[in-house]
C-alpha cells in the first residue's frame, strides 16, 4: 500500500456524498468575520469536479444579482462543514462551462427522476446512519470507558483512605 494513500485515508473525511456534475448543491462553509465563526450556506450547481483522494475539489456556480459567480471547494478541507444535495442533475458531461454562457432560465439543467436516485438517495441515507451509529456507539464506549477509570481511581483512592 501507497504510504500517500494511507495518510489520504486517514486523514480525509469519511461521511462525503458521491457528488456529479449538474447536482444542486448546498455547501456549508464556515468564515470568520472578526472574532467570531459562523457557518455560511452557499447554494449553486457543480459545473466541474477535479482532483482525487484528498485533494478533491468541486467548483459550484450560482447567479447573484444577475451575476454569476464560481466559487471552488476543497471537499475535504475542515472549513466544509456539510454538502448537503438537494437535486440530482441529468447531464452527458463531466464539465458543464458552458453553463457560463447561457442567461436565464438557460441555465437550468434537467433534473435526474426516477428509480436510480431513489435507489442512491436511500443507500445515501442508509450510509448516513451507518455512519451516525458508529459515532454513538464510540462515544457510548469511550463514556463506559472513563466511567470504568473513575470507578478504578475511586477504589483504589478507598484502599489508600483505608490503610
């Protein structure tokens, strides 16, 4: 095994959706602004998805104003807090730029239906959970874990107290 793709396997993140070129997407960001953090939802389409492992990226394009603006997301960067997809879109290519052309309602892209993104939505859901119970299942031994030191300590604080 590559000693690269072990530290990529290690150090990335375990719960990402299996994202494609046309999803609507919302990606949770977190900025700073002064002191304080506060986690922004950008909302757009995934118009392009480069790299792999670690340094997968996506570039998501919305409409602000008339105007339109891309912005590209590190995946596995801790200021992506969730990529949340709220549609699935149907296109035949992998790079959607010329997305940057059209204007208006042009820039839709048509919505992927049927059995197949029901199929994936709930294997989506069902790795969410997996995932969701594994985190509580560690949690609840880590808590049984430093309950069992407490009890330890205490008794052994008692042996001490008694002689």
């Amino acid at each position: 095994m590559n000693l690269i793709d072990s530290l990529e396997r290690e150090l990335g993140k375990k719960n990402l959706p299996t994202l494609h070129p046309g999803d609507t997407v919302d990606v949770h960001y977190l900025i700073r602004e002064g002191e304080k953090e506060r986690v922004q939802i950008y909302s757009g389409t995934i118009i392009s998805i480069s790299g792999r492992g670690i340094r997968r990226n996506i570039c998501v394009r919305r409409i602000i104003q008339g105007e339109g603006v891309e912005r590209i997301f590190p995946l596995h960067n801790p200021r992506v807090q969730e990529v949340n997809i709220t549609r699935r879109g149907n296109v035949r290519r992998a790079k959607l730029f010329y997305l940057r052309d059209r204007v208006g309602k042009k820039t839709r892209v048509k919505e992927l239906v049927g059995d197949k993104v029901r199929r994936e939505r709930d294997a989506e859901k069902a790795r969410r959970a997996a995932i969701a119970a594994a985190a509580d299942a560690a949690a609840a031994a880590s808590a049984e874990e430093s309950a069992s030191d407490s009890s330890a300590e205490s008794a052994a604080e008692e042996a001490v107290n008694a002689s």
